[in-house]
C-alpha cells in the first residue's frame, strides 16, 4: 500500500499543480470569475489532500501498529479528491449544479480520513 499511496500521491499533487495552471491561464477568460474559484477551491484541496495522502504513506512505511487505520485514512483521502475535487471540477466546467451535491460526500470522506489518521495517530508506534 505504501507505494500505491506514494505514487497516487505524486499523482495527485501533479494534476493539482497542472489544474492550478490551467485556471489560472486557460480557464481565466473563459470561465466566469465563481466558476473559477470553485475550479481552483477543487484543485486547492487536491493538493492538501495529495500531501496528507503523502504523509500516511510514510506513516505506513514505517507504522509497527495501526496499518489498517492509515490504510484507510489513504483509501478515505482518495475518495474524498474523487468526490469532492472532481465534482467541483465538474460543476465549474460544465454548470451542472447537481455536481455540486456530491461535495459534500467527498468532504464527508476528507472528515473520515483525518479521523482514522488520528486514531492511528494514538495507536503509532
């Protein structure tokens, strides 16, 4: 797990600095200014959670206890960028608005990663 974790990781960080990029020059003038910043909100948190993703892999390395925990704290970190970073993707690109609805199910999985890594935290050894 721990190389799957490191390399989505790399990933994700990646296609969060390429998505920046791309708002920030492509979508600029053609993307009206909410759209954008939710299109850069998505690619924002990304990045935080490609880091934490980071993190749990080297957590995981090196982690004699709590494994199952930090392993699901990675699984939660990358359904939660599924979720959350591509539906606001989606909603600044395409205007659909019921995108915006599954957000929070992503957020909702953000929130279940942190847990997990804080209980894996108490039990690290």
């Amino acid at each position: 797990m721990t190389q799957i974790f490191l390399l989505t990781a790399a990933i994700l960080g990646g296609l969060s600095v390429a998505g920046g990029a791309f708002a920030s020059h492509a979508l600029q003038e053609r993307l009206a200014e909410r759209a954008l910043e939710i299109f850069e909100t998505g690619a924002r948190y990304q990045m935080y959670h490609a880091l934490a993703l980071l993190v749990v892999a080297l957590l995981l390395s090196r982690a004699e206890a709590a494994q199952s925990l930090l392993t699901a704290a990675g699984f939660a970190f990358i359904t939660g960028v599924v979720l959350f970073c591509g539906s606001l993707y989606g909603l600044s690109l395409s205007g659909i608005k019921i995108l915006g609805a599954v957000a929070p199910l992503g957020g909702a999985a953000f929130l279940i990663g942190w847990g997990c890594l804080a209980v894996a935290a108490l039990n690290y050894k």
